[in-house]
C-alpha cells in the first residue's frame, strides 16, 4: 500500500486520564504500528494551556493532535476534513456530545465514512438515537448491553461488538514481594488493614457518596480499624459530591478513608490494583467500567452492580470473579436529550453485604478468584486481539467505502415511510 490510510479520530485527548482516552491512545497506537496509517487527532474533553497542533513524540507526521474544546464544531470539522482530506472519521463517546456532528453527516459522509465508537448503559432501547446511529456507516458496539440496544433500535446500520480492552504488560499480577514493598513505600499508614479501592470520576451515577456513607455502616459491623477505603478521584469535581465534607461529616478522616486526587501512570496504578484486597463499582449506569477490567487484569476480585458492561465482566456466565450485586430496582431517569434510560439502583444493604463477604473471605480464596479474573479478562478482553480486530475493521472500511473520489456504498438518500 503506497498511501497511508489518514484516520480522523475526534474524542478525548489520547493522553487524558479517561478510559475514552486510554482507550483512543490504544486504538491509535494500533493503526500506527502497522505503517498503513496516519492519524489527525482532535483532542479534547479537557483544558488546555495550548492550541497549537502537536507532533506525537516518536510518530512525526503519522500522529498529529488537535487540542479542541469539548470535541469540535462544525466549522472545525469542516476545516479540517477539507485541509487535510482524511480518509475515514473515527469518533468515540457518548452520543449526547455529537448531536451537531451528525447534523452535518451529508456533508461528511459524501466524501468519507464515519465509524462511531459507541457505548449506551441500559434499556429500555433508545428509539430517540435512532436517527444518530443511522447517520454512521458503521456502529461499533464497546458492551453487549451496547450492541443489543443498537441492533434492536436501529437493525439495519452496520455493527461490530468490540469491548475495550487493557494492557497485560502494565496490568499484572505482581510477585508478593513487590507488593509488600510498594505498600512500605507508599501505603504504610493504612498498615495492615483490608483495603477498598474505588477508581473513578466523582460523578452523581458513580455514587462515591453512598459507598463511603455505606462503608461507614460497613466499619461499624465489623470494626473501625479494621478496613480502609482508598478512593482514586477528585473529591471536588463539579459533576460529583464534595466527598471531604462527608469524609468529616463521618469521621472517617483517621485512616479510614483516604483519597488521592493526582495524576498518575499507569504503572503506578497497576500498582495499586496489586496492593489492595478488592476493588468496588456500584454504579447505577455503567457502560462499560475500565477500573474492574484493570482490576481484573491485575489479579484482584471486584464488587460490582449488576448494570451495564459491569455484568459481563464479573462472570463468564459459568464462574464469577468478584461479587455481584443485583439491582433493588430500575427507576425511569431522563433528561432533555436522553429522555428515559434505566437506572439500576442498589441498596445500601446489599452494599455492606457484599463487603462484608468479601472482608470474610480468605486471602486464597481472593487470590484464586481474582487469577479466574485474570485468565477471563485475558480470554475475553484480550489486548492483541483488541488491536488486530481494530486494524481489520479500518482496513475492510476503507475497502469496502473508500473516499473522496472512490467513495463508494453512500448516496445520501434515506427512505422514509409518510403515513
């Protein structure tokens, strides 16, 4: 092949700390290391000091970032498909953020296909997306959960499942000595404590509030010295409770809970995955759920509810690596733009239980469980496979639509049924 592929990606920044990061970061580095492709990245969902154009470090020209507000708008899009004439548009994330880009998909989809990255948490099936998944020449689909809402909503677009995957070489087990001398290092005042840990945005749907009012409820069954709760989040995000006030309210401020809100790679996070005993998501809409998939990866067991991509993860369908928590209930919630979705409510009841089963169990048995893990994000979730499937995808593509002046299998004229 003498011409690259060129890939416009728009999604947020390839080295933000988001899972749509992490996981844009892996596509891209995918397509990269095969030589077949160049990338034009639109980096966004984050602040930036600087708007110029950014040359990734050891890719030159292949790999060019575009720092944006929020993801774009119309006139960027239109700037930049003309000035830099990539061959097909990649974009990732929730649908809500790009209802202005599939208004202008006429003009979009008649020079090159577009091929959205797409995750939704639940049913009941958003009819009210059917016209978004119409206006892509592909749907690729990150949960199961995803892709049957997507099949059923809108059956005839083209969909691919292909759930997220991480790095095996970065998150591992460790042997027992690393771990103990990490935990000297960096974890000598929570000492031997059973150790909770939460990695996640502090945002109302992950609800940090109710875990730590309810492991509070949690250390009053089995002792206040006896667990602790790690929480790797911004105590002070906006989207989320101000997670210091409840941490005093409750008096957990003596080595019971403790929050680290900096940066950090993801060498040191694997790290952490190793040096505690558990890691928890109760939240009541996830679509996917990177933190137990790393958790996984690493070798330690999760507690988690039942929703979303959460569910397939915890279990193979004959073994479990963790403890499920089924939903009490599902609560109709909507807003504006997403006018009903589900959302699956547990309590905090259940909560303690499953804490306190997994405080109960033995260290081998933990152990044990979160290997099962290991081997099942390994079968399931496998990286190599996760950047093979991704290469096929854009090869067959840009084979089977082209672009520009071999544009093929568009014509811009959707039929409609008029009553």
């Amino acid at each position: 092949m003498s011409k690259k592929i060129k890939v416009l990606v728009i999604a947020d920044h390839p080295f933000a700390p988001s899972g749509v990061g992490t996981q844009t970061k892996y596509f891209c580095e995918a397509l990269l290391k095969t030589g077949k492709f160049s990338i034009v990245n639109l980096g966004g969902a984050m602040k930036h000091h600087d708007y110029k154009p950014q040359k990734v470090q050891g890719w030159d020209e292949d790999w060019r970032v575009f720092p944006v507000d929020g993801y774009g708008n119309p006139d960027i899009i239109r700037s930049i498909i003309r000035t830099e004439k990539p061959d097909i548009l990649w974009f990732m994330t929730d649908p809500r953020f790009f209802g202005w880009l599939w208004m202008i998909e006429n003009e979009i989809r008649s020079l090159v296909p577009m091929i959205y990255y797409h995750v939704w948490d639940n049913f009941p099936a958003p009819m009210f997306n059917r016209n978004h998944y119409l206006s892509n020449d592909l749907v690729v689909t990150i949960s199961k959960v995803t892709n049957d809402i997507v099949g059923e909503v809108a059956p005839e677009v083209s969909r691919i499942y292909h759930p997220h995957a991480v790095d095996p070489n970065i998150f591992r087990p460790l042997s027992d000595s690393e771990i103990a001398q990490f935990k000297k290092e960096n974890m000598s005042q929570m000492g031997d404590k059973f150790i909770f840990f939460w990695n996640n945005r502090n945002a109302r749907r992950k609800q940090s509030g109710s875990l730590i009012w309810w492991f509070n409820d949690f250390l009053n069954k089995v002792g206040r010295d006896k667990a602790c709760l790690l929480m790797h989040t911004d105590p002070k995000d906006p989207n989320g409770q101000d997670l210091n006030v409840i941490v005093n309210h409750l008096e957990l401020d003596k080595g019971q809970v403790f929050i680290s809100n900096q940066h950090i790679p993801q060498e040191h996070l694997s790290m952490l995955y190793n040096a505690v005993d558990c890691t928890i998501n109760i939240s009541d809409a996830e679509g996917f759920g990177l933190s137990t998939l790393e958790s996984l990866s690493c070798g330690t067991p999760i507690i988690v509810n039942m929703t979303g991509g959460l569910q397939e993860q915890i279990t193979n369908g004959t073994d479990w690596f963790g403890i499920p928590i089924f939903p009490t209930s599902k609560a109709i919630i909507g807003s504006q733009n997403v006018p009903y979705i589900y959302e699956d409510r547990i309590s905090g009841k259940q909560a303690i239980s499953a804490m306190t089963k997994m405080y109960n169990s033995s260290a081998e048995f933990r152990k044990n469980m979160g290997l099962a893990g290991r081997a099942h994000a390994e079968a399931n979730y496998n990286f190599k496979d996760y950047q093979k499937k991704w290469i096929q995808i854009m090869l067959d593509m840009y084979e089977k639509c082209g672009s520009w002046d071999n544009r093929k299998n568009y014509t811009g004229v959707r039929f409609m049924e008029v009553a």
